[in-house]
C-alpha cells in the first residue's frame, strides 16, 4: 500500500515559468515571495540561500532547493552582499507576458561564475494544502548525499533549456516536467519524513491508520462515519480515535472535512464545474451547507475564493 503515491498523484500543474541568470561574484539577488512552488539549483560556483529569519545554507553545484510556498529569500555569492530585488532585473530584462515567457539576463561583479537555473511551478489547491503546508519553508536536496540528485538536477537544466528553445509544445513540456520534478524532490523528502512528520505524514507510518487515510483518499464523497473508518483500520472505535488523533493531529472526521474542502478548492480554482456539483462531489447535500463548511475552512465563501486565487499568481523572482 503505497499511501505517499495516492496523496502524490492529486497534485498537478497548472503551469511554470523559468528563467536563467548568468551570475558572477560578487552578486545578491532578493526576492519577496512568490506565489508558486520555486525551484533552483545551479552549476558552476557554489551560492548561498538565506530565508527571513534563518541562518545562510550553503547550496552546492547540482544541489536542489526548494521553496514550496514561494517564500521570500535572498540568494547570493556570499553573505553580506547587498542583493538587487528580483523586481529590478525584471523590469529590465523581462520580455513580454512574466507569468508565460522565461526571464535571461546576466548579473555580478565579473568573478567566479555561477548559471542559475530556476523554475516557478504553480500547483492546485489540494496540493498546496494539503502537501506543501507540511513542509518546511526550504527543502535542500544535496547532491552529494542523494543518488537520484544528479538526474533530477539534470531534469531541471532540461526544464529550463526546452523553454528557452521555444520548440512547439513547449510550455505543456515545460509544466509536465516540472511536476515530474517537484513530485520526485516532494517524494525524496516526504518518504524521510514518514512517520516522524505531522499530519499524513505520520500516519503514512502506521499501517492501520493508512488503510483509513487510503479509504477517505480514494471515496471523498463517501458517508464516513468513524465506526466505518475504524473498520477499514481493523480497530475498534475508540481505539482507532485515539490513534487517529495522537498520529494525524486531528479527528477522523476532521481530516475528512480538510480532505473534502482542498480538494473542492481545487475544482473551484478549476472553473469548470458549477458549485452544485462540486458540493455533490465533496459528499454534501446542498450548496448552503457545502458554502457553510468551506467558508469555515477557508474563511471565505466558494465565490469569493474563486475569486482572490484568480489573481494570485506572482512573477519570477
């Protein structure tokens, strides 16, 4: 049973932007957040990634790095080095639509050299809810102490290389192979945190508890109760609580109701479906009661959701 995969595979690409930035020391770039799940890694000189308040990480040719909610950082030559906003360079060498054309440009002091490969992928509600706010705000994959690392780095040149050649196609390619990408960095750390995480995380480590996260993954709209959950655990109802609660941080129906609504979220970010039929395909009745727990889940009604996320997509930076 392989639980990891079954919560992986609801999470796809909407789309991505990349860019490429030739960088030579000294050199700082900053940026102030964006909306999507960034991705970088560089061959050449070695670069170092600070988040608001952390320590500088050191990121190593072929590292990968991560930044599932698009979190502000700086990246630089070195510490110290007083960056230039992203939205600077931008202005300046962008051509054309940010969100759909990849951004060039070369930067720095004329010193050790550093090729800066990033992409921007932007993800679906569920993903972003219910994978990527259990991360942490930077996930680091080291290439010396991963195998898979060389092929993934290779993966990502690849992604940014397509793009730039504009061949036909290419921004299908350019948003399949970033989600290829960001699903293998999201396995290689997820399947670490297994069992030692919070939320899914945890109960992916517990086989009993996992025929029931399986169970909700696969029937949403299904009536559960929690004496059918307990019995597609093998565990009486008391028990199977109790363990639920320790492992997942919340009550069986509680996480069927978080289920339920980022999945719903997503079908809403989609447009394509009306919201009866969304309702219906979250396991409610009515639109009224389907409007009411979304709203408490989210804090803001199926329209006005629609509306907020419509807008929320960011520049490369």
């Amino acid at each position: 049973m392989d639980v990891l995969s079954e919560v992986l595979s609801i999470c796809r690409s909407e789309g991505a932007v990349t860019a490429r930035f030739e960088l030579s020391a000294p050199w700082a770039l900053r940026s102030e957040g964006v909306s999507g799940a960034m991705i970088r890694m560089a061959r050449g000189a070695p670069f170092w990634i600070t988040l608001a308040g952390a320590r500088p990480v050191r990121a190593e040719p072929g590292d990968l790095l991560m930044l599932p909610l698009g979190a502000a950082h700086t990246i630089a030559s070195a510490p110290g080095v007083s960056p230039v906003p992203f939205a600077t360079m931008i202005a300046r060498h962008a051509v054309g639509p940010l969100d759909e054309n990849p951004l060039v440009f070369a930067h720095g002091g004329g010193g050790a050299a550093t090729d800066m490969f990033s992409a921007l992928v932007w993800f679906s509600a569920y993903c972003r809810h219910a994978v990527f706010g259990l991360l942490p705000p930077l996930v680091h994959i080291r290439a010396s102490a991963l195998p898979i690392a060389g092929s993934l780095a290779s993966t990502m040149e690849a992604l940014v290389t397509e793009t730039l050649d504009r061949r036909p196609g290419w921004r299908a390619s350019a948003a399949r192979m970033g989600e290829l990408l960001l699903i293998n960095l999201l396995r290689e750390h997820l399947g670490k945190a297994a069992g030692t995480g919070e939320g899914w995380l945890r109960g992916l480590g517990d086989p009993a508890i996992a025929r029931a996260i399986m169970a909700i993954h696969r029937a949403p709209q299904q009536g559960w109760t929690v004496e059918s959950l307990a019995a597609q655990a093998g565990m009486s109802r008391s028990r199977f609580s109790e363990r639920f609660r320790t492992l997942m941080g919340a009550t069986p129906i509680g996480y069927l109701t978080a289920h339920r609504m980022a999945l719903a979220a997503q079908r809403l970010e989609a447009g394509v479906l009306p919201v009866s039929r969304i309702a219906e395909e979250a396991g409610y009745e009515s639109d009224k009661v389907f409007a009411r727990a979304f709203r408490r889940w989210s804090g803001l009604t199926p329209a006005a959701w629609t509306r907020r996320e419509a807008g929320r997509r960011t520049l490369l930076g």
